[in-house]
C-alpha cells in the first residue's frame, strides 16, 4: 500500500505547486518509497507525475467506477481533492477534505491540508472560505509555514477593512523571521486605514531604506518609498515627501509616479522650473500609464506659472492630440477585444503548457494593442478569469479529439469483428477434429490398466519395447521341439536360456517401481492437461456464445458516445462564451475606464488652454 506521508506528498504538490517543493514534504523532508498494488493507480500516478492532471482526472473516475483502486482509496479520494482543486473546483475539493480529513488522520497532515486550502480559497476571492478553513487548524505549523499563515490571517483582515485586528496580528513579527519586511509592510498599510498615519511613516521610512538583495526587496522598497512620499503630500509635508520619493528606482515599476510626486512636491513649493525636471522625463514614457498623461497637463500649468504662455499652449495643444490619438487607439483596441480575437491570441501564446490553479499568463501577444493591456494582466480578477477560460477550451479541446477518435474506435471494432468471422470456421473446425471425450476415456483405461499392472506386479508387461522384443525371442526359443531332447547340446543352450531369461527378469523387476512411478507421473500430467484443455474449450465456447453480444454491445457504446460528447461541447461552449463575455466585458471597461481618464484630461486641458486664450484676449483689448 502507498505510504500515508507519500499520500499526503501527493496532495500537496498539486496543493502547492507554486511553492518550494520543501513545503510539501513532511517534517523531516523525506518521503517514503511507493509501494502501488494497483496497476490502474500506477497509471493515474504516471500522469500526475508528468503534471497531466486532466488525464489524471479522467483515470482516477473512471479506475473508481470500475473499482480498480481497492487498494488505494483514501489515496486516490486524497488525490482526487487536490485536483479538483487545481482546477478551481473548490467546493468540491472541499467535500472530499472534511470528509476524509477526519480525527484518523494525523494532525499535522490535516493542518497543513487546511492552510493550503485557505490559501487557494483566498486567490480566488472566498474571504469568508478561507477564514474558516484557517479556524479549523487546530495546532502551529512548520516555521516556514507558521509565518505565512499569520500574514494570511493579516491579509484577510486587511481585506474585510478590519484594520486594528490586522495591527494586532503584524505589529508584534518576529525580526529574523523572512517575511518580516512583508509584515512591516502591510502593518503600515494597515495603520494608514486606519488612521495612524504617523506611526506608518516611521516603517515606511524604515523599509524604504534597506539594501536590497534582490528584485522582490528593490521592489518592496520602491513601494514603501512611494506610499511614504504620497502619505507627506496628502498631509501637506512636501519638503520632507521628496527624500522617500527620490529613494525610488528610476527605471522600476513605480517610477513614474514617484517622478510625478517630485515635481508636484517642487511645484507645491513655488519651484516650477524644478518641477518641470521630472515631469519633461515622463512626457517621454508610455502614454497609458496615468502618472504620464497628469504629466503632460501638469508640464503646461508650470509654465503658466512661469509666464511661459506660449509654450504652455504648445504643450496643451500636443496634450490634446496626444490624447485624442490615443483615444482613437482605445476605441479600436475595444471593437476588437468584442470580436472575440483577444483571448484566442492569448491562449495561442502557449497552448503545450498545463492547465489548472497555478497556471498564469506571463506575456501578453505581440502586437500594438496588447501595450494597452499590461495593467489589466497584473489584476486577479483577469488572471483568474483566463485560468477559467484557457481551461474550458482545453476540455473543449480534449472533447474534440476524442470525438475524432470514435470513428477509430469504430474501425477498430469492424476490424477485430471482421478478424473474429474470418477465424471462427477454422477456430470450429479444429475443435470438432479434437475428440477431448475420446481422450478422457483412454485417460481413464490407461489408469485402470497401471492399476491392475500394479497390483499383480506385472513387470513384463512396462518393459521397454526392445526388452520385450528380446522376451519374446526368448520365449520362442523357449518353445522349439528341438531343445526338449535328452541331449547335452540340448541341456546347455537350456541352461543360457534360463540364464538370459532370469537376467531380463531381474533388469525387470528392478526398474519396475521406478517404472511404475514415472508411467503415474505422467498419467497424471496427461489428466492435468486434458482438464485444463477441457476449461480451455468451454471458455472457447463461451466465448464464440458471449463474443458477438460483446461486439453489438460495443458497437452501441461507441455509437452513443458521440451525442454525450456533443452535449457535453455544447454545455462547454456554452461556458466558454459565458466566460468569454466576462472577460472581455473586464476588458472593455479597463479599456474604458483609460478612455474615461483620457477625456477627463482632455477637457482639462481644452479649459486650461481655453483660459490661456482669453487671458492673450484681454491682455491684447487693454493693450493701446
């Protein structure tokens, strides 16, 4: 039987596939040997093993059915949770965990399965899932799994805006603990909602310090600098907002709104010609992001301040085209995404990779509008929705190929159908030629003659064929008229006579047991034969009853397969394009919402150009 500590591997790799795979080991980091007794399990393992968890699936349900896991139950339904659960199917993973995740399984086992599933339930957005199956953890976890439950308890807070609970869970972390920089983090996050903006800004001002060791801390640095710069403009300290704003990489993902913050600190301060610095950076970087667009009204406003009037409606002028070029592009961006095209590009992208939870799409498709949509790959709710989507053109996919394959199933049976007819009047003929009653009776009087062989103890009559050829001559000599006379010549050949005679005798009853013993031996091999060929023909002649049922029974099989597959693509192309609507609705109103911004921006700056020309206006009507 599989080990229990390697059933429980099982589970957790598909658990936790995005994790080291020390985390899914058992305490000491070892697993025991595999052990599978039943070879349709094996198979299933085979295709778990190759992360094919579909094919998994389809053989886990179908080896249940047939009751071929007797062996490997609560394995198999352990295996079964974690790849329903790699496919979304929560609630159903669910089921199988709280019905086998009972008190005969080891605590630690059960702990771990329900932090998992928390986790999974909290990607997918079911708070009220995940916080329950963290209350049923019973006892601590393995270190490196402690922390991550207490920062998932935080998150949770945080996501229900139950902000003093979160502080209460992050402000007490361990400082050598790994995610200690998180629980600063999300801590000051959390003391911000909640009104302690203070107190935030010591770990933030903290965190934004740090000597990076690598591109996930550059970039936690790089946020703490930003909230902490934006949280001193809110509160009107923009002097002291430049310092963590100037902290931030100048090429990183939070570049351009810390840009965008430095030149509104210089500008708060009467400094324009300083703020123009960093806004001239932005107006040259991508369009779409909106720290670049409030840069090109904000470029125009300073030199109106500057008394550059001219150069300010320049810029106001090339703000307006820009955007409405822009807008343009949305517009076609958004007839497109509604015709369907965006999400086949997507799934093109890599169609050989596996499906399931952790499956995430990490490039966009070449072409000049996926710029629009980077921001929108970074959101959950995309990135879960395409899982869904990839996934039920997979099974789409999978339901197509084997439609296709039942017009083989098709040949296959007319072939071995064919190939039976063709054989069966040979197959028949042989077996009347076979007299098995005949051969049974012979059987039975060789056993009858053995015995009677036995029992008078008649040597002679299991002599070889040569000893009882020499017998008879003896036997013959024996009987010539010539030796019964009363001559010497006649007395000696009487005497070898009886000597040859006593000799094959002797030869004779020597070899008789051993004689005996083999002739029995193989009498009995013989009777082993013929009832085993004897079952042999009755299978045979069940077989030619039974095997054309066999045949129209699979013939109507395969024949019915065909409508359930096409219901079974309709039910999925009917999801599909539920889900296809979804996402492209998400899309359209990102899309949308870019639009929004951009002709908010526009009628700013058609105000503010507007205002530049009525003040030219009046300052030309007071000239002389």
């Amino acid at each position: 039987m599989i080990s229990r500590r390697l059933t429980f591997v099982l589970i957790f790799v598909s658990l936790t596939v995005a994790l080291p795979p020390s985390n899914v080991f058992a305490a000491d980091g070892k697993s025991e040997p595999t052990v599978v007794k039943d070879v349709h399990f094996g198979e299933v393992l085979f295709y778990f093993y190759q992360e094919e968890y579909f094919p998994a699936i389809v053989r886990l349900l179908a080896g249940q059915k047939k009751t071929r896991l007797e062996n490997h139950l609560g394995e198999s339904e352990l295996l079964l949770g974690g790849l329903y659960l790699s496919y979304g199917h929560h609630k159903r993973a669910a089921e199988i965990f709280e019905r086998l995740l009972a008190d005969n399984v080891d605590r630690e086992i059960r702990d771990r399965t329900w932090f998992f599933l928390a986790k999974i339930w909290h990607q997918r957005g079911y708070l009220s899932e995940s916080e329950s199956a963290l209350k049923n953890i019973s006892d601590e976890l393995p270190e490196h799994l402690e922390s991550e439950r207490h920062m998932l308890r935080a998150q949770l807070h945080i996501d229900r805006s139950q902000h003093s609970e979160a502080i209460a869970v992050l402000q007490d972390w361990p400082k050598n603990d790994a995610w200690s920089k998180y629980a600063k983090f999300n801590l000051a996050v959390a003391m911000v909602r909640n009104g302690q903006v203070n107190a935030a800004a010591d770990i933030l001002d903290e965190l934004g310090d740090i000597e990076p060791q690598n591109e996930e801390m550059s970039s936690l640095r790089d946020r703490a600098n930003l909230a902490l710069g934006y949280a001193y403009l809110q509160d009107d300290q923009t002097q002291a907002a430049k310092r963590p704003l100037n902290r931030v990489r100048l090429e990183g993902p939070f570049s351009n709104k810390a840009l965008l913050g430095i030149g509104w600190a210089d500008a708060e301060n009467e400094n324009y010609r300083r703020a123009l610095v960093p806004w001239m950076e932005l107006r040259n970087r991508n369009l779409l992001d909106s720290a670049v667009q409030e840069s090109m009204l904000a470029i125009p406003y300073a030199m109106v301040e500057l008394d550059s009037i001219s150069q300010a409606a320049d810029h106001y002028l090339n703000a307006i085209e820009a955007f409405y070029e822009e807008t343009n592009r949305l517009d076609a961006m958004i007839t497109t995404i509604q015709t369907g095209a965006m999400l086949n590009e997507f799934l093109e992208q890599d169609q050989t990779k596996t499906t399931g939870w952790h499956w995430k799409l990490e490039e966009l498709p070449e072409g000049p509008e996926s710029r629009y949509l980077y921001h929108l790959l970074a959101t959950h709710k995309f990135q879960e929705g395409l899982k869904n989507y990839r996934d039920l053109n997979y099974l789409w996919r999978n339901l197509d190929d084997w439609q296709q394959s039942v017009g083989v199933f098709r040949n296959m049976l007319g072939t071995r159908e064919y190939a039976y007819n063709d054989r069966l009047p040979r197959i028949e003929s042989s077996l009347a030629q076979a007299d098995l009653d005949g051969m049974v009776g012979r059987k039975l009087e060789f056993d009858a003659r053995l015995k009677s062989i036995e029992e008078s103890n008649d040597a002679l009559s299991l002599a070889t064929a040569h000893e009882f050829d020499l017998w008879g001559e003896i036997v013959a000599i024996e009987r010539n008229s010539a030796l019964r006379a009363d001559i010497p010549e006649a007395d000696e050949v009487r005497d070898k006579l009886q000597l040859l005679k006593g000799a094959l005798q002797w030869n004779l009853d020597r070899e008789f047991k051993d004689r005996l013993w083999r002739i029995r031996r193989d009498l009995r091999l013989t009777g082993e034969a013929l009832v085993e060929t004897q079952r042999a023909r009755r299978k045979i002649d069940g077989a030619m009853r039974t095997e054309p049922l066999l045949f129209a029974d699979f013939n109507g099989r395969v024949d019915g397969l065909s409508p359930q597959i096409d219901n079974l693509k309709a039910r999925v192309e009917a999801a599909m394009l539920r889900q296809r609507d979804f996402m492209e609705g998400v899309a359209v109103d990102e899309l949308r919402a870019q639009k929004q911004r951009l002709d908010t921006y526009t009628v700013q700056a058609r105000f503010a150009l507007a205002t530049i020309y009525d003040r030219a206006a009046t300052v030309g009507d007071a000239s002389p």
